[in-house]
C-alpha cells in the first residue's frame, strides 16, 4: 500500500504540474487574441469560439482542477488508513485540505481576483505537501526494508 500511496501523492504533484501549463496556454492564447485586435468578453467566452486562443486550456485547468485531483487527493486519504507509513494520514489530510482550498478559491477568483494571488502559491504548497508525503513513504518502506534485512542477518548469524 505505500507503493500506491507514494503513486497517489506524485501523481497529485504532477496533476498540479499540467494545472499550471494548462492556464499558461491559455492566457497566452487569451493575450495573442487581443494582440491581434480581438476582444475577449463574456459573449466571446459563452460562446465557445475561442478555440484558437487557448481555450482548451482553461477546460484542461477546469477538469482537471475542480475533478481529477480532488478525486486523488480523497483516495490518498483512503489509502493512507491502509499505509504503514509514519505520518501518511496527516500528510494525506495536509494534501486533502490544501486541494479543498484550492478548489474554494479557484471558484471564488471571479468574484475576488485578488484571491488568484493565493490560488497560485496554494497551487505550490501542494506540491510540496504532495512530494513530502510521497517521499516520506517511500522512506517508510524502505526502513522497513532494511530491517528486515538486518533481523535476517541476525538470525543467519546466530544459526550459524
């Protein structure tokens, strides 16, 4: 279970990752609208014509903001109760609350724009929470690997 645990966690770090190219494309497609004299406006936006201007990135940034990682983020938790790793609930629960937050200002930016200034480091604290953790459980796994190794050696030593 700390294999998948460990999976979760860098896939989550990595879900952040596209997140993050994903609005970068699209605001550089919104930018290159309006550099070539396009308006950018609600109507242009409800209709859907924007293909060209990097739109596809703001649903990448939607789908797989507001869906995919906080579906990762809860089966980390899961699979942390069944983790024999040290810390691996309260590092899944770290991950989990920073997604919950990102989620919640993510919705409320248009209402708030200034909350995108939290949005963007909060983006970064998952990372970090989400490598931590999978680290840690790697390093979990790999104590226990060495002490299985150590009371073999014990015992094989004492048989001899």
């Amino acid at each position: 279970m700390c294999r998948i645990y460990a999976g979760l966690a860098w896939i989550i770090a990595g879900a952040v990752v596209v997140q993050a190219a994903a609005i970068a494309f699209a605001f550089g497609g919104v930018l290159n609208h309006v550099s070539e004299g396009g308006v950018v406006d609600k109507a242009l936006l409800e209709s859907g014509g924007a293909g060209g201007s990097g739109e596809l990135g703001f649903w990448i940034h939607g789908i797989v903001g507001a869906g995919l990682i906080p579906l990762l983020a809860l089966s980390l938790l899961i699979v942390s109760f069944f983790a024999r790793a040290k810390g691996a609930r309260l590092w899944a629960a770290i991950v989990l609350g920073l997604v919950v937050a990102q989620v919640t200002l993510g919705f409320s930016i248009t209402d708030m724009p200034f909350l995108g200034l939290i949005h963007g480091a909060n983006a970064l604290a998952i990372v970090v929470a989400a490598v931590v953790a999978a680290l840690r459980a790697r390093r979990s796994r790999l104590d226990r690997a060495a002490r299985a190794a150590a009371k073999e050696a014990i015992s094989d030593a004492v048989a001899a």
